[in-house]
C-alpha cells in the first residue's frame, strides 16, 4: 500500500484519497503556471506588437503618475525582458519540487503585479493585440487570474515549506 490507492464507490468510480489529490494537485498547477508563463515568453522575448503595447501604456502611465521618466521609459522599453525572466525563473522553480513553493511565491507576486495593471491603468482588461486596434477580449487578464489562483494555491498547499510561513528549516 503505498497510500495512494484509489477506493472503489458504491457507484462503481474509483475515489481518490485525500492525500493522492494533495499530492498530484499542486504538480498539476504549477504545469498549468510554467504553460502559461512559458508561452507568453515567445511574445515577450520576441518583443511583439502585443508586447510593445503593454509595456509603453504602463511606462507611459509611471510616467504621468510622477515615476521618474527614466524609470518609467526603461520599463517601458526594457520591462517585456525583465518580467519574462522573472516568469522563466518561476516556471523552472516550480518545475522542480524542492523549490517548487518558492516558484510560486515568485509567479504569485508577478501575476498580482499583472492583475494590479490591467485593472488600475489604462492598460484595461481587453488589450490591445494588433496595430489595428484588434483586442482579445479579456483573455489575457483570465489568464493571469487562474494563474493568480494557481500559484495561490500552490503557495497554501505547500506552506509548510515556506520558512516564513511557519515551515520546517532545514
């Protein structure tokens, strides 16, 4: 018995246990997380249109919110980069198990940062996709909040893990 073992219900379905279901959920959101953050690094990295809109709407926003125009002219030209290896970095962390909450943390507060500008600037909740003005209807922002609810999640699963948050230190 490894503690894994499904029983059978009176309907005939097999019943997973609870700690089958905790052990293979937080793999399968952390894949979802590393899909998610791995594909975007195509537009990102390969500085698209798309990519290009978001990051110059948040510099131009920093800029007339008071950030320095240096801050907010480098993250408009630099950020797609800087936020693409931040997601690189998540999604190899949470792809390995011993690091695989840290992983999380690290896409927890990226994507909290996402959320944050599609809601609070003008970046909007439908962006802009094409020079024609074409948006994609939401899809990006419901995309960051299941991965705002995944790492979230995998971040409660394996607090235990997590030295500041009461877990065991090695």
């Amino acid at each position: 018995m490894n503690g894994y073992n499904a029983a059978i219900a009176p309907n005939g379905f097999a019943t997973m246990n609870r700690a089958r279901i905790m052990h293979y959920l937080p793999w399968a959101l952390a894949i979802f997380v590393a899909v998610v953050f791995v594909q975007s690094l195509f537009f990102k990295f390969g500085n698209s249109y798309e990519t290009q809109h978001i990051f110059t709407t948040i510099g131009d926003w920093m800029a007339a919110i008071g950030v320095p125009v240096a801050i907010a002219s480098g993250f408009a030209a630099w950020g797609g980069y800087l936020i693409g290896s931040v997601e690189l970095l998540a999604s190899a962390l949470l792809l390995i198990r011993r690091t695989q909450p840290f992983g999380a943390l690290i896409g927890l507060v990226v994507i909290s940062g996402a959320i944050f500008f599609h809601l609070f600037t003008p970046l909007g909740v439908s962006v802009v996709i094409s020079e024609t003005g074409q948006r994609d209807g939401g899809q990006l922002f419901a995309l960051a909040v299941g991965v705002l609810a995944a790492t979230a999640a995998i971040v409660w699963l394996r607090r235990g893990e997590l030295p500041f948050l009461g877990g065991a230190r090695e």
